[in-house]
C-alpha cells in the first residue's frame, strides 16, 4: 500500500484542455476538468500522509493520440524530463510548456484563453 511507503507519490497526467477547453473533444475536456478536481480532492484526503497527489498539466505532445493534428509541438523526451523535474521538487499543480502561458491568461484575461483555444 502506498499509504505504509516512506514517501509516494500519485502522478495524474492532465491537460491544458482541463483548464481551458477547446471546441472540439468535449468529453476530453470535460475528463480532464474532472481529473484536476478529482486530484484535488484526493490530495485534501491524503494532506495527514506520506503520499502526495500531484498533477502534470502537458501541452500538445507528439505521440500516436496528435498523430496528424496540431503545430508545435513537445516532443516526449522534452514532457518526460519535465514530468520528472517535477515529482522530483513536489510540485503539485507542474505547468509544462505551454499551459504555463494558458494559466496565466486564463487568469489575467479569460475571454482571450476562451477565444483562443476555441479557435484552435
Ligand atoms: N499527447 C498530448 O498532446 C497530450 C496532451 C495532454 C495530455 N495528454 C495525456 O497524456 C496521457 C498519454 O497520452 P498519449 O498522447 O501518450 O496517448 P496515446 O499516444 O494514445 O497513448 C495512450 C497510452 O495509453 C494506453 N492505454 C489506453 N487505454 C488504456 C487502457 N484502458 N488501459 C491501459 N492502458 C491504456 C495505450 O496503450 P496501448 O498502446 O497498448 O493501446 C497507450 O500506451 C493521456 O492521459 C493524455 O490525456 C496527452
């Protein structure tokens, strides 16, 4: 059981479609919207043990699921070492890429991120 570990870690891995959703792949989006609150609630559950819940929220990643779709895009390698950087400093909400950008706006100016990525 993770709970009688030393230290643990549970690692969700999210999307910036969770804070942000685009037009199309609602139930995606809306997957990942729960899974970030599900997240949340589990880490609030486990606050009084050795396991932390932490959340990587990636960017359009090129693996077998964008095949043919989208621009720009972060290679695996690049969303791993990351990924690892951040269970490594307990960071519980990580922002990689470009969802760094979209959290930010998504707070400044959320009818710019909402035009946005329905645009995209
Ligand atoms: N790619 C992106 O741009 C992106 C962006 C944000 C978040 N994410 C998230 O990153 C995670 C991985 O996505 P990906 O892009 O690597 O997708 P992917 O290329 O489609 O790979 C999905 C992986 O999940 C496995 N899988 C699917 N259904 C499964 C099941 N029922 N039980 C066990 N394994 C199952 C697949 O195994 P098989 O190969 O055996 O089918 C495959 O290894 C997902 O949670 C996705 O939402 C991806």
């Amino acid at each position: 059981m993770l709970s009688r570990q030393h230290s643990a870690v549970i690692l969700n891995v999210n999307s910036g479609l969770a804070l942000v959703p685009k037009t199309s792949s609602a139930i995606y989006c809306a997957s990942k919207g729960a899974l970030n609150i599900f997240s949340q609630s589990l880490r609030y559950q486990l606050k009084n043990t050795q396991v932390r819940v932490l959340q990587a929220f990636l960017p359009l990643v090129d693996t077998p699921m964008t095949k043919g779709r989208g621009k720009s895009k972060m290679t695996v390698e690049k969303v791993s070492t990351e990924i690892i950087k951040g269970i490594e400093n307990t960071i519980l909400d990580h922002d990689i890429g470009k969802v760094k950008l979209l959290r930010l706006l998504n707070r400044l100016l959320p009818s710019l991120a909402q035009k946005i990525m329905q645009g995209s």
